[in-house]
C-alpha cells in the first residue's frame, strides 16, 4: 500500500472534518463553452468508437494551438489519448525495448519509473536541483548510456513546481539532440507557469520536432479531469507509431468528450488568466503560512504543489507516518513523499474545490503544523 493510500483510508476513517490535500485536480469549475458542447454531444443517438488517432476536427484544432518554435503543427502531428498517462504508456512502449534506459528526475511522477520497468526498461533517476533545473542537464549527461533511449520530465513538475527557464530547455533540447535521444516533455501543468523565464518551452528550440515530443492534457487546463482526454504532439511517423501502439492498448478516447473539446475555441481568453491567478494566490498564501511555524518551503515556479520537507517534524517516525497521523488526528491529507522518491518531504496541493474549503483547509493545516 503506499503512502498516499494509508492516508486516504486515515481519511476515510475519520470521524469529523477533512482536508484534502492529496489530489491535485483543478479548483476551478469547467468552461461553460465545453459544458454546453458536452450537453449538446451527449444527444447524439449513436456513440461508435471514435478513430484510433482521435477526431480529424480535434487534431486539427489542436495542432494549432502548438505553435511553439513559430512552426505550427498540422493534424498528422497530433494523436487523441485517454488521458495524458495513456499517452504516456503508448509513447513509451513505441519507443522503449526492454533493457533500454529512461532518464527522469527525482523526485518524479510515479507514473515515469513504474511505466519504464512494466516495459522491461530501467529507469534512471536524476536528482533536481532542491526544486529547480539548475544544472539538470550536466546532470543527465553524466548518466547518459548505449542504453539510454529516451527523457522524460514534467514541466512544471508534479511534485516539486521545479519549471525549466528558457536556457535550461535549450540546453536539454540541445543535448537530446546531439546524442541521439528523445526529449518527452510532460506539459500537464504548462497553463500554470508563474515566472517570466520559464515562458519558452523546449519545443521552441527543436522546430523540425525531431527531438521533443509534448504531451498536454485537458485535466488541469479546463479541469475536465473525469473526461480523460490528452494528447501526444510528435513528428508525423513518431505519432502514428503512437496511434498504432495506443489502439493495441487502450481504446480511444471517449467520442462525446472529444466531440465537446472541439469547442476550445469559444472559451474567453481570461479563463486561463484566471484559474492560474487563483493557484499562484493559494500558493503565496500557503508559503506564508509555512513560513511563519519557521519551515523551509521554496516557492515553486509552477503547477498546484508545494514540496515540503517534514523529516524535522516528522523525527524518528517518519514522514509517512506522520502523515498518517495528521489524517487521524486532524483531517489533514498530505501526499507522503516516499510515493515520489523522496522520503523526507511530502506534496501538498492548493486546489480545494472552493474558496470556503480552501479557507478551512487553511486552517486545519495550520492548527495541525502547531
């Protein structure tokens, strides 16, 4: 059982309040634009599977909103997923053999090491910087290998916030390039970046798309998490490898949700601006509060996480143990960080569902923490 699992069952066993702080879906209603394009959907009277690659019209749609590098894409370069982590799975098993080696940093998304070894491949962990990429890339150069095939990373990261500034990405992609690997940028969180360096994002330095491979994902842009729709933005014969490899797996993407998505175009461009300032303001009031019971927090410079070291708080019993007991005692559900690689820290998420549940939150945690 992880960590993350005993706490949810401290939760759930809980007699009075909680605090959820585990999950990290948006805490911001859906467009209304894809609402109505959903409701308009589900009245159709037939519901085949949609194509293997996704809906031609959402290709289409998607493949120009990746204008990185001033290139857009076209459809071909696009390919519908179940979600991100399906994608994920589908690109890895197109592009892993068993032995190869996968590059990622840790901490990480537990999604990257369990994925590569399900497939017979090894991952490699490279430790980031104390929250940030300073130096990553040296870093993985002195891990590359003949085996290593592939590296992967989330940017803004999930757990860390850790964001890639524009030089690092440069120096990633340059690197990938000259040694022959893939760059798989997990871009789930790209929507919430909060410092004007990270606004370049790697794919803006590799315009033939022969080294990056994006994956983005409509959970946490339009928190639409429940709609499992994502994609994977390649070079055309990467992403019909993907497509071939995603069918064998995993069935498409749900047709209504995809039908709906069609509909990005008519959500007002504040959206965006809005969900991200009501994140950035958690996490400024969060940091504060942190640091007036005298812990060391780095502000992230991106996503929904703060990444917290509690081994002092914790002492001889652990991190996870401590969480554990914070779920018993006060209804407090923090994100142990052994899940993640990291044993002496814990994630905590901002996205309460409401600003009264935030404010409870708030409170509860800082009542815990004394």
């Amino acid at each position: 059982m992880t960590g993350a699992q005993k706490v949810v069952r401290a939760l759930a066993a809980r007699k009075g309040p909680t605090s959820q702080w585990i999950v990290g879906e948006p805490c911001v209603s859906p467009p209304d634009a894809l609402q109505q394009a959903l409701g308009r959907a589900a009245e159709k009277t037939a519901y085949p599977y949609s194509p293997l690659a996704g809906l031609p019209e959402l290709r289409e749609l998607l493949a120009t909103r990746h204008i990185e590098g001033g290139i857009p894409l076209r459809a071909e370069n696009i390919v519908v997923t179940g979600g991100a982590k399906a994608g994920l799975l589908a690109l890895l098993a197109s592009l892993l053999e068993p032995g190869d080696e996968l590059i990622h940093p840790i901490p990480y998304y537990p999604a990257y090491p369990s994925m590569a070894r399900r497939l017979g491949a090894c991952p490699v962990a490279v430790p980031e910087n104390d929250g940030s990429f300073e130096g990553w890339t040296q870093a993985v150069e002195r891990n590359i290998t003949h085996r290593t095939r592939a590296v992967v990373l989330s940017s803004p990261s999930n757990p860390t916030g850790a964001t890639l500034d524009s030089e690092q990405s440069r120096e990633l992609v340059d690197l990938c390039r000259d040694r022959g690997l893939r760059l798989i940028c997990d871009e789930a969180y790209v929507d919430f970046r909060y410092s004007p360096s990270c606004e370049s994002l790697p794919a803006e330095f590799d315009p033939s798309r022969e080294t990056v491979i994006q994956l983005r994902s409509a959970s946490k842009s339009w928190a639409l998490c429940g709609w499992r729709v994502g994609w994977v933005a390649a070079d055309t014969e990467t992403a019909a490898r993907v497509a071939s490899t995603h069918a064998a797996l995993i069935n498409p993407a749900p047709g209504p949700a995809q039908e709906a998505m069609v509909s990005l175009g008519e959500i007002p461009s504040e959206y965006l601006t809005n969900a991200r300032a009501v994140v950035e303001d958690r996490i400024t009031e969060l940091c504060a509060l942190l640091q007036e019971r005298d812990l060391a927090v780095r502000r992230p410079s991106g996503g929904f996480y703060l990444w917290i070291d509690l081994s002092q708080l914790a002492g001889e019993r652990g991190v996870e143990e401590f969480c554990v007991d914070l779920a018993n005692r006060f209804g407090v559900g923090l994100w142990p960080g052994e899940d993640f690689g990291g044993a002496s820290h814990a994630r905590i998420a901002v996205t309460s569902p409401s600003e009264q549940d935030w404010m409870t939150a708030v409170k509860i945690l800082a009542t815990s923490l004394e």
